[in-house]
C-alpha cells in the first residue's frame, strides 16, 4: 500500500505495529499530512481527539468548518471575496449532501479564529483529487526518518537526496547512506532483491560502504539484519536492513 488516506468516508490505511486500530491509523496519518504541510494547515492536539469517533474526511470538513463558523455566542463577522466565496459555498453545499454530519457553528476549540485561507487551502486539497485525499508512502516515511535523523545527529553532516539520506561524521571520513522503503516486509521471507543489488551498486560506485535499508518497524520484521552478498569489490562494508518504529506519531 504505498498510497494512505482516504476517499470520502472510504479509508485505505496501512495496519500494523502498534497501528492495528483505526484511531491509531488516524492519527498516524494526520502527524504524516502535519509534517507536509505549513504551520497554519497543521491539525492540534484538540482536532487529533475526533479520531476516536470521526472519519478522517469528516475531521478535514471539521476542520473547514471551524475556519468558517463562530460560535453562537460570538458577535464578529468575516467578509469574504467572491472567487473564495463561490469556491466555499460550492464545497459546503457538496459536503452536506455528502454526509450526514451536522456542522452548524461547530468550533474544535474556543480558542479558534476564523482564517478563510485556511479553510479554502484544505478545499482545495480535498478537490484536487474528488474530496479525497492520499499521501505518497515512500515520501512521507523518508520525510519522517530524515527529520528524526537530523533532530538526533546535530553533530553530523546530513544530506537528504532525492532518494537517499547520507550522514558524514566530522569527527572521521565514515559514510553512511541510508535509502527508505514505504515496505512492510517479513523477515522470514526476504523479497528485497531490487534493494540488495542497490546497495551493492552504491558500495561498488561511491565512498559510502555502510549502506541501510530501511523499512517500516512491523511484527514480521523488528530487528537489525545483516546482509552478507557477493558481487561488492570492497571487503570492508555493512548492509543492514533496519526497523525503523512509527510509534513515536501516537505521543
């Protein structure tokens, strides 16, 4: 499954881990869309509690909603341009014959202020692609892993590639270069031979001879594994596949 997310209410969300309920899926995926998107699109700690009883499509209209609507007690009024306003109410009118979910003046918190560039911003996510909306697993778990890399290795030199992290000691001339997979593999039953001989090919070309590969922490793969291969020119390296645990998105 190496695109997440959802259609309107149809959910398609990986399971695993730590991941096996759908509220855990949930959150999951909002931490992922957190990361990818700007501070002012982020979902809060508040909008991650509707992960217990909403779909995710509903949580986005929520969220929409929240940028539109006061609550009743609140006397301040908003004017609107008419490309937004047409491009607003075309939504509302096609989310409301969507679902059954009633909006009216709803607020995550109280703490909200109305922002309709926000709320046309998450629209226009959700039309993009016919209110739905899917995030690249291969790119959100290497967003994810290079972030946590570069927050825990300040002391390194870190450059993130269009297909590759590599990580430079100062302190000596050691290379590492890590590639991602957004795969869920089995360590009792290894299909990873396209990865293998990118890890030979990498050792055989460049000055990185410590090459990781690495994958999605699962209960069929939770530990370091070794790869000893031929066709590497060198005698001095490592490849190493490696869980890497997504647990760290449920805190």
């Amino acid at each position: 499954m190496n695109k997440i997310g959802f259609n309107k209410n149809i959910e398609s969300l990986p399971s695993f881990d730590k991941f096996q309920s759908i509220v855990n899926q949930r959150v999951m995926f909002l931490k992922f869309f957190n990361q990818e998107v700007s501070c002012k699109l982020k979902f809060s700690k508040e909008e991650f509690k509707a992960c217990r009883k909403q779909s995710l499509f509903n949580i986005f209209i929520k969220k929409i909603y929240s940028h539109l609507l006061y609550t009743d007690n609140s006397t301040n009024s908003f004017k609107l341009d008419i490309e937004k306003s047409i491009k607003i109410n075309k939504f509302l009118k096609k989310t409301n014959k969507e679902n059954d979910f009633k909006f009216k003046n709803f607020s995550f918190s109280n703490k909200n202020r109305v922002d309709i560039n926000i709320a046309v911003s998450l629209i226009d996510i959700l039309e993009e692609s016919g209110c739905s909306l899917y995030l690249d697993g291969n790119k959100i778990f290497k967003n994810f892993v290079s972030n946590k890399i570069i927050k825990n290795n300040e002391s390194k030199k870190i450059d993130v590639n269009s297909d590759s992290i590599d990580i430079v000691s100062e302190e000596n001339s050691f290379r590492t270069k890590i590639f991602t997979f957004w795969e869920f593999i089995n360590s009792k039953s290894l299909q990873i031979d396209e990865h293998i001989q990118k890890a030979i090919s990498c050792i055989n070309s460049s000055d990185f001879k410590q090459i990781y590969l690495v994958y999605p922490k699962n209960e069929n793969f939770d530990k370091h594994i070794r790869i000893r291969t031929e066709g590497i020119t060198c005698s001095e390296y490592e490849i190493k596949l490696i869980p890497y645990s997504l647990r760290s998105t449920l805190r």
